[in-house]
C-alpha cells in the first residue's frame, strides 16, 4: 500500500542522496606516494567506497521485499558480508585484469599493481578468495543469493572488464548489470 510506496521512495531519496554527497565531497586518497601497508593495499583493491553504495541498495530493498519488515538480523549481517566480499572480489580481479591500462591512467598508475606494492599472484589470489568466500557465506542465506553474487561476479569480470571496458564506448552503461545483481 502507500506505506510501501512511502518507504520505496524514502529509500531511492536517501539513496540519491548518499550517492550525491559520496562524490561530491572531498574523495578518500586511498592510493599515497608514500608505502603502504598490504592491508592498506588489499582494501584498496577492494573499493570500499563503490562497495557502500551496493550495499545500501542492498539493504533497502531486503526491508521492502519482506513486506515492510526487517528480515532476521542473521540474514542481514550475512548478506550484506556476503555483498562486500562478492564486490570486493569482483573489483580486485578487475584490478588483476586492467593492470596494464591502470599503469598509463594518470587516475590508476598509483594502485597496488602498477605500482608494484603487491604480485600479479596476490591480487588474483586475493579477487578469487574473496569471491568463492562471498558463495559460502551467502549460501547460508540462500542457494539463490550465493548464485546470484557469482553470477555478478562472472558479469563484471567477463562481460563488464574483459569484454565491453575495451571494445565498447557503452561498457558502463551495460556494465551496470553488474552493480544491479
């Protein structure tokens, strides 16, 4: 009824909003000239500040498919763990992949790969674990969650970053599949 009207548009408001004010405040200098860490590195790879904006169109729409009512808070925590893990794998295997044009981008070249803060073989390792990690946890919420995580996983490396980021001026565009599953 109007309550889920009500709620539907106070989510995209508020969503809208934390998205505005995300990219038009001062941005987080993840990446410095001075050494890093490898933690500080690792959660680089993962773009925790993309990673927010999923998870809060994440969150909402669990409130409204439950007729208005939270799901159990277990499955909450779970799926939005699972959510962070299945991005932050998908984005560190997109830096695995695009290292070679991340090292001529004046906005990249300072990332972990191409500045060879960590290996070829940390970054992949790291992508991969974090991804088949995000199945296992998601899958204590559902079969259908754990797949649908992998299934956005496979779409934003294979379709979005292999496929359409070099050959089509759109990749964004379509590439967005990803960020909606």
């Amino acid at each position: 009824g109007w309550a889920t009207v009500g709620s539907a548009l106070a989510a995209t408001l508020i969503s809208a909003g934390l998205t505005w004010g995300a990219y038009h405040t001062q941005p987080s200098k993840p990446v410095l000239d001075k050494p890093q860490t490898k933690w500080a590195d690792f959660k680089v790879l993962m773009k925790f500040r993309i990673i927010s904006l999923l998870l809060l169109t994440t969150l909402i729409p669990m409130y409204l498919a439950n007729n208005g009512n939270w799901p159990a808070l277990w499955v909450v925590l779970l799926t939005m763990l699972g959510g962070t893990l299945a991005a932050g794998g998908a984005n560190a295997i997109n830096m695995w992949y695009d290292r070679d044009i991340d090292a001529v981008m004046s906005r990249t070249k300072k990332r972990p790969l191409p500045s060879n803060r960590l290996s070829n073989r940390e970054v992949l390792a790291f992508g991969i674990t974090l991804s088949v990690l995000s199945f296992v946890v998601l899958w204590f919420v559902n079969l259908l969650t754990a797949i649908l995580a992998v299934s956005g996983i496979f779409y934003y490396v294979v379709i979005y970053t292999m496929w359409l980021k070099r050959t089509s001026v759109q990749n964004i565009v379509i590439g967005g599949g990803a960020g909606a599953i």
